[in-house]
C-alpha cells in the first residue's frame, strides 16, 4: 500500500484544512497514460466510487484503482522548494535494514 511521509502528511493537512472546504476533502492520484505511468493529483472534496482511501495522521489520500495498483510499493512525499512552491513526490518506500 502506499506509504504516505510525515512531510506529505503535513502538506496535505495544510492544503485540506481550509475552512470552506467540506471536512472529507483529500488529494486523489490518478494514473496518466498506458506506458510508464505518470499520475496526475487534485484537490477533492471525497473519494470516487472505486478510490481506495489511505488516511494518515489527519490527512487523506483518493487513490484511483489504476493508480492504487500502480502505487503500492510506493511512498507519497512532500517538499517546499526556495521559492516556496509545494511539489509531491512518488518513489520506492524504503527498504527496513
């Protein structure tokens, strides 16, 4: 299953916790394209018929069947660049010593 970082939790908390969006909004990852996958992320008030909703630390992650396939030896994160923009992140989850 998709692990989702501490920085992603915290990310998405941020952009979700706005006070005129409903309280099941979340950040819904869907797959793009038939070859290697890229994935495209929104902001959503809830989950799609057929999401698999992950939820962590207060934050909520849609993910569409192809993507939630696609994305499950993988982890979610988050960074802040120099000039402040947020970017989401997918990599392999790390690997226990």
């Amino acid at each position: 299953m998709l692990t989702i970082t501490d920085s992603a939790v915290s990310a998405i908390r941020s952009l979700t916790s706005q006070p005129d969006l409903p309280v099941d909004t979340g950040i819904r990852i869907m797959k793009q394209g038939a070859g290697a996958p890229s994935f495209q992320l929104a902001l959503t008030e809830g989950p799609a018929a057929g999401d698999q909703v992950i939820e962590e630390g207060g934050a909520r992650v849609f993910l569409e069947p192809a993507a939630a396939g696609a994305l499950e030896d993988k982890a979610l994160d988050a960074q802040v660049n120099e000039q402040g923009d947020l970017a989401f992140r997918i990599s392999d989850q790390a690997r226990p010593a």
